[in-house]
C-alpha cells in the first residue's frame, strides 16, 4: 500500500472548443503538476467534472493519468457513480490501470440506509481490492460520513483515508479519535490549516494545481511551530480563493491553469 499523505492536486479536464476531453492537453497538466510539486493526483472528481462526463470518458481519463504519471506519484481515482455496477466498473478499471487507491463520494439522489451505504463502499473495496478513500462531501450529497453510524465503515481494514470536504473540524478530530490508523485528507482549500490542527496529514484540492507550493510550505510551517507564518500563507491562499468564489471555483481553476500555459478550456 502507498502512503497516501500528501498534497493532491483534484485536477480539472481539459476540454476543446467543442466539448470533447483534450488528452493531450491531460497529460501536459500531469507534467505540470508534477514540476510544481505535487505530491500526488487525484483523479475524477468535483474539479474534474466527473458526473458530467460519460463512463467512457472517466476511463480514458484516468488511463492518460495514470500511465503520465507512472510510478512518480500515488494517483487517486475516483470512481464514485450513480449506481453501483457503474462504480465497481470504474474501480476495476482503476486497479488495472494501477491506481494507488479509489475513492467515491456516497450514493447519491436517492435516500439509502446506512446499510446500504456501507454496502456500496465495500462493493468497491472488493471489486477493485485498492485501498479507499471515503469522499465526505455533505454539501453536494446530503450524506454526513464523518457522523452518524455510517462511521462504522470506517472499521474496514481497506478503508485507508477519508477525503474530508467540510468545515466541522469537531468531527474529523473525533473521527480519527475513534480510526487512529485513517489517514485525513482536507478537502476544503480554505481551511487547510484549520484541517492540519485536527489531523489531517494532506489535502486533495482544486487549488492545489496552481498553488502547491504555497499548501506545501503552510504544511511545513505548521509541522515545524511556525504558526504566524502558516496562517499569513492560508490568508494568501484564502485572498485568491474568496475572489475565485465570485465566479466558480472550477472556472476559475481552469483560467488560472491555463494562465500557466496549460488551456483547460471552459
């Protein structure tokens, strides 16, 4: 199993004036990524647009990642689906292509039991015998996994990290209070440092494609007691994040990457 703590950039897909996926321009952003540092990818997700692309194009595009990357980095896919056989088709897939791990946000649209929802994570578990990351997004899927019973999950030998995209920092420390080997990826940029206090031991972040080096450094200046620093470089980040807000982040991430010559298209 790869350590999976450290800082992901949740990459955008490149699309052409036409709306199809640029893998081209793909594999220009892994090359990218990985001159400024980042210390490992994430693949298909929110940034990604992933639920807006076909299945097809959720396989291709981590194929053109993973095989860029190579062994470099670890590369996480997400896999997260409407309906189950998709997920397990995507998680396979992922494994084959060798992903250092899965990842999935809970089932969503309908309302499911927490068994259910257990369910479905070690279906993926299974089907692709990686490690998983635990997607917790509740403001896009309703569905709280760092409260509740759905915690028991978590129990799961494979299941290795969660990717916490929440606020409620109360809940990630009580979380790994109660999972002491799970490994907190923050998943708000904004609150990176605020993650950092509560366990988290890295990030998977839109941000992070262009600004790796400054997540990286507040990182270290947090690790090493310099807390006046650490917090200076968290409100730059949050600056530029606060004016992203005003137009939508994942717009805004595609303009600031093309900036740095890599055109993600609209």
């Amino acid at each position: 199993m790869k350590d999976l703590r450290a800082i992901y950039p949740a990459l955008p897909t490149p699309m052409d004036a036409s709306g199809r996926v640029d893998y081209g321009r793909l594999a220009e952003l892994v090359d990218y990524e990985l001159a400024q540092g980042a210390e490992g990818l994430y693949v298909g997700g929110s940034t990604a647009e992933a639920f807006l692309l076909t299945e097809e194009e959720r396989m291709l595009v981590a194929e053109t990642v993973l095989k860029r990357a190579g062994d470099r980095v670890p590369v996480i896919v997400h896999t997260g689906a409407g309906g189950t056989d998709a997920a397990v088709r995507l998680s396979r897939h992922a494994a084959e292509r060798g992903a250092a791990a899965v990842s999935s946000v809970p089932p969503i649209y309908f309302k499911y039991t927490t068994e259910e929802i257990i369910g479905y994570y070690l279906s993926l578990v299974e089907a692709s015998g990686l490690p998983l990351v635990v997607y917790n997004i509740p403001a896009f899927t309703g569905v709280n996994m760092a409260s509740g019973p759905v915690r028991e999950l978590f129990k799961h030998p494979q299941v290795a990290a969660v990717k916490h995209t929440n606020t409620n920092m109360y809940e990630l420390e009580r979380l790994l209070a109660a999972n002491p080997g799970l490994v907190a990826l923050n998943g708000y940029d904004e609150a990176f440092l605020s993650g950092l206090s509560m366990g988290a031991e890295g990030m998977i972040g839109s941000t992070v494609n262009f600004m790796a080096r400054k997540f990286i450094a507040l990182r270290a200046a947090f690790r090493e007691g310099r807390n006046a620093e650490a917090l200076r470089l968290q409100r730059e980040a949050n600056e530029i994040i606060e004016t992203m807000v005003e137009v939508g982040v994942f717009n805004a991430v595609k303009y600031a990457v093309a900036l740095r010559g890599i055109d993600c298209g609209s």
